[in-house]
C-alpha cells in the first residue's frame, strides 16, 4: 500500500463540524501530528471471512461484524488523533451488512483516504456502485494466482469478472496485489498483465509467514525478479527493503508501529501489526500522545525480517529520526 505524504497544514480540520454533538472533541494539535501522529489505520471491522484460505492467521468463520455505533466510536477516536489515512480491513470487510455506511461515515468525518482490503468474491456492480457513492477511494485485493489450489481459491480464474466489472465501473482506485509464494510463480505474472490490460493497478506481494517473515523458493524469487521488471518503478516499495531481505535475510528499519502506523483489531486493540498482536495491546479509547510518542521512539524486535510493506511505508517519512531522546 502506498501512502501520500502529508503536505497539507490541517488534516481533517474540514470535517470538525460533523461530529456529532457531546462526542470528545479532544485532538492532537497540527504539530504533534506532524510529530507523532498516524498516517495510516488498519481497523477491523469484523474477524470472519467467507474464505479460509492456507496461508491465513487473521480470519474466523463465526465472529459477529462490529456494531456499526462502536466502529463510529473508533472512527471518532482515529479522527481525534488526527490519522490520515484509514483502512477497513478483517477477516473480509464486505461481509459486514454495513459496509456501505461505515465508508460514507469515514467521508463525512474527513479521513483523506478511504480503503479497503478484500477478497473481492463478495463484490457486485451495487456493492461498486454504493462504494463510488459513500466515497470510498481506494480498495485492495490480493490475488494469490491463477487456478484455485488446495491453499487457496482465492485466484483470477474466480475472480476475472469480478476485476473486469471493477476496471468498468469503480471511481476509486482498485490495486490488484499478484500474490508470490501460494501458487505455481508464474501466475503471478498473469496476474500482473491481466490486471493492466482491464485499466487497474498492479502491485506485488511476497507471502511471508505467520510470524512476517520471507520463505520463498528459487521460482519464486525468479518469478519476484520478472514482475518487479514488468512493474518498474511501481515494484519499489520503502526503499526496496525486500531486496536486502531477499540478498541478506534482513532489512533493519526504524519501526514507527503504534504511532505512524496503528493496528486495530475487533477488540479495538492498538497492535504494531497483524501479526504482533501478543506483543503489544493498547486501548484504542484511552491511546493518548503519550503511547504515540512512546511506540514511536520503541525498538521493535521483529524489524529486522520484517515484510509489512504498509508498516514500512508508514515509517519511511520519518526514517531519518532517532529512535532515542
């Protein structure tokens, strides 16, 4: 996921007028946004998922979706700490019954960028069609290749009509993320053409483990090679940290986790990330500039191998600070 720099001097000052009132009004100044504060959220807005595929530790098949007033509660506590950026992610978003009126919300309160991640099975031309209109602007799918496996279905043959009807009739930005590491390699290079013949935006995942890190074979990083040609400047993502992964097995960054970058899971828990969710949890309700200036300035242990390229994005803009002092 690419994010944009801030370049404006009052994000989400626009939407003030739209909270609703007795709601906290409390909220990070310009400075200590510009300082500590989140460009991008990842937030859950249900656990389960209508798919279950291999690779996956971040799904259920029973969880409830999150009432939609204590989404808006977290909503209105992002909106408070300023954050930039906020994507719904899961288990699968579209499975929530109100998806449609969470997005127009996350609008009507400011958020520069609105997003979301799925596996695109539950997408229709309606379900399209209210996106464009809630004022969603970027959604994400990852494909994990061409032909369904006993890993995954989550592959273009299933999923071409879906991506054509996108291509036709979304006004927001549609990423297609041709998935390394699930599939025969070489499909990811179908993927990727297929993907820019039908108008959309190709990107390029390696799987890593549950624990974030890299296991690829000799194909796949052949295959890695031959898209990251295809995509050009488009296959650099935070200073190419996957080719030091790749060369050396490690790729140190300072980690701005849990203040750039914050994770909220269905328990509105603030993690470092998907897969660190045992090392560190925050309320979200009580998360303070405090706990941003401190996950700021904290030495994560798992930055070396790390392969969250969102993490990594987020905590590019300030690479050159300190982590101490």
């Amino acid at each position: 996921m690419t994010l944009p720099l801030p370049v404006v001097p009052d994000p989400l000052g626009a939407a003030e007028a739209s909270i609703r009132p007795g709601a906290p009004s409390a909220r990070l100044t310009v400075a200590e946004w510009l300082r500590f504060g989140p460009f991008l959220a990842q937030m859950v807005v249900t656990r389960r998922c209508n798919l279950s595929c291999g690779y996956c530790n971040e799904y259920d098949d029973h969880s409830p979706p999150i009432p939609f007033e204590t989404l808006d509660r977290r909503l209105l506590k992002l909106h408070q700490l300023r954050t930039w950026v906020v994507c719904l992610t899961g288990g699968e978003p579209t499975v929530h019954p109100e998806l449609v009126r969470i997005v127009a919300r996350m609008r009507e309160l400011g958020f520069r960028r609105r997003q979301i991640i799925t596996n695109g099975y539950l997408l229709t031309p309606k379900l399209i069609d209210a996106l464009n209109d809630a004022g969603l602007t970027d959604l994400q799918i990852s494909v994990d290749g061409v032909e369904r496996n006993a890993t995954t279905v989550k592959v273009l043959d299933r999923l071409r009509g879906k991506l054509v009807e996108l291509g036709r009739r979304a006004r927001f930005q549609v990423v297609v993320s041709a998935v390394i590491g699930s599939a025969p390699p070489q499909e990811a290079l179908e993927v990727v053409r297929f993907t820019r013949a039908n108008g959309l935006t190709p990107r390029i995942i390696l799987l890593h483990d549950g624990s974030g890190r890299l296991n690829l074979s000799t194909d796949e990083l052949a295959a890695y090679r031959e898209v990251k040609r295809l995509l050009g400047h488009a296959g650099r993502e935070a200073a190419d940290y996957r080719e030091d992964l790749i060369a050396r097995g490690r790729a140190p960054f300072r980690c701005r986790a849990g203040s750039r970058y914050l994770y909220v899971d269905e328990f509105g828990k603030v993690a470092w990330c998907s897969q660190t969710r045992a090392y560190f949890a925050r309320d979200l309700e009580t998360y303070s500039l405090d706990d941003l200036r401190q996950q700021f300035h904290t030495s994560k242990p798992c930055n070396e191998g790390c392969t969250v390229g969102c993490v990594r994005t987020a905590s590019a803009y300030d690479g050159w600070r300190s982590q101490v002092g």
